[in-house]
C-alpha cells in the first residue's frame, strides 16, 4: 500500500525544503514520489522548483482553491489517479494558510484501497513561532494533527527559545515526534501512523485570506525587486514573483517571507504562466500590487 504523507506549516516555514530534502531521500533509497503542490496564485511556479528532482509527469500543481475545504474533492480525486509505481509515496505541500485539521478529517474519506491512511508532517519556523500576531491560531491548528512536526529555521535562535517552542508545541500535540531536519531519517515516514490528537476548535474562515497576481515586466535592475518588495504592506504576509532583470537571459525568482526577509535567486527554466508578482495576505489587491511595481521602476536605486 502507498503512503501519504502531508506538510503543512506556515507560510515560509520551510515546507519547500523540506519537501527538496525528502524527495532526494526517497530516490537514494529506491522510493517513487509523486508530488502534489497546492496555492493560491500560480501553484505552477512552485512546482518549477523541482523540475530539477521529478519528471512533471510526477508533479501536479493545484491551483486557485484551498484543499483544506474547496479544492479536496480535486486533490482527493487527483491522488486516486497517481499511476501505481513500484515502492511509490505521495507527498502533498498543502498552502501556507490551510486549516490542517480540516485538511486530514476529509482527506482519507474517498481513497482508494491501495493507498494508506494520510499522515501529516508540520513544518515550524522556530525563529518566528508564534509571533504572527492574529495569526497565532492557525499556525497553531498547523501542528495539532500531525504526526511528526519538523524544527526549521534554528540559526540565531538560543536553545532557551528552542525549549520554549518545544514546550509550546506539545501543549497542542504531545503526541507528535519532535525533530529537526538534520535527524530526519525518510526511511520512518511511511511506517507513522495518523495522529490520535484531539484539535482544539478552530474557526475555519481564519484559514482564508485574499490573494492576487499581477504579470511582471522586466525589471530594470535587482534592487527594483527589493523595491517591490519593501514597497508592498506588512499585511501581505507571502510575496512571490519570477521575471527578468534587463540585460539578463535567464529568469529570476524572489520571495518575501512574513518576517520581512528576502530571498533572491535563479528560477529553472521559464514560468509556465509568464512572469508574475503573487501575494497572500490581506492587501493583496491589484491596485496594491500595481503601485509596487511602478515604483520599482521609479526607484533610483541601481
């Protein structure tokens, strides 16, 4: 029977990461992944990033619901048709924003036979854990479900805040194994077993916030994009964009993550969808968007 697996976690936690890591992992020890990727705006993009790992026949982007509620009965129906592969395990990224609870009560409803019952792995930034403000309960939810949860994010942080968040963490599931990626040995994902967990209450249309995506032209220079970026509200929590920087062939991709910091680097190939700047958040508006990249043009900096 096939595996399962789910990461959840807060947006820039790391889940895309850690899914990298796993996927090498399964390879060199035989296994058959099968990759879905869930977003708000162009979940295409996302899967760009492991065109380098996994043929696109064994990747599918989800794009434009949230499968925590809207888009399960397509990621439901989109696992029961993973082609069936010798020593296969499915991996699904699910948003940065998505009620985890919800997500495994309804997804094991509906699978076919030969697939095992769904397994959650949370992803929790330590650095940032618990400092989203009025988000601070659905990065919670994120980890109340789940089998094992992943530390990431440990540099710069002491091992008093690392005891902490441990600490914390268990107070929502004292059943999960705690680890960081360094022990993380793939080799034990598929023999875990579904949370027995009880979540607290959570109020599902927390999980949902705005989204949009605007076409980007080419930029002018690499500070137009931290332009953009610095230019865009503190309330759009996830900043995504891919376009060129004049005078260069290939793509470049950035990001924004809720704490502020920016993260600049080569994108693989070309996007699907064209060049586009994407947000999370509330704010994300296209005028909003609009205004960022016309002043990124208007910017001095070189």
């Amino acid at each position: 029977m096939e595996s399962v697996i789910t990461i959840v976690g807060f947006l820039g936690a790391g889940k895309t990461t850690l899914l990298k890591f796993l996927i090498t992992r399964f390879f060199e020890n035989g296994w058959h992944p099968f990759l879905i990727l869930n977003d708000y705006e162009n979940a295409q993009m996302d899967a760009q990033h492991f065109v380098n790992q996994l043929d696109l026949n064994s990747i599918k982007a989800l794009s434009g619901s949230c499968i925590c509620c809207s888009g399960i009965m397509e990621l439901r129906n989109t696992v029961n048709r993973i082609p069936k592969r010798e020593k296969g395990i499915t991996l699904i990224e699910a948003n940065g924003t998505s009620d985890a609870c919800s997500l495994m009560e309804f997804l094991g409803v509906g699978l076919k036979d030969r697939f095992l019952p769904p397994i959650q792995i949370s992803v929790v930034d330590v650095k940032n854990w618990q400092k989203r403000g009025v988000h601070n309960e659905l990065e919670a939810n994120q980890i109340q479900v789940s089998s094992l949860i992943v530390l990431t994010h440990l540099d710069n942080t002491t091992k008093k805040r690392q005891s902490e968040v441990i600490d914390e963490i268990k107070s929502f599931n004292a059943m999960a194994k705690i680890i960081s990626m360094d022990e993380l040995d793939v080799l034990l994902l598929p023999k875990l077993v579904p949370s027995g967990n009880t979540a607290e209450y959570f109020e599902h249309q927390k999980a949902h916030w705005s989204s949009c995506s605007l076409d980007l032209p080419v930029l002018p220079n690499l500070a137009s994009i931290d332009t953009i970026c610095k230019t865009l509200p503190k309330s759009i929590l996830r900043v995504k964009g891919c376009t060129k920087i004049k005078g260069q062939s290939k793509f470049t991709y950035f990001e924004r993550n809720p704490d502020g910091a920016v993260f600049v680097r080569p994108f693989n190939g070309e996007p699907i969808t064209g060049p586009k700047l994407l947000t999370i958040g509330p704010g994300s508006t296209p005028e909003i968007l609009n205004k960022a990249i016309q002043t990124s043009f208007k910017s001095k900096t070189i």
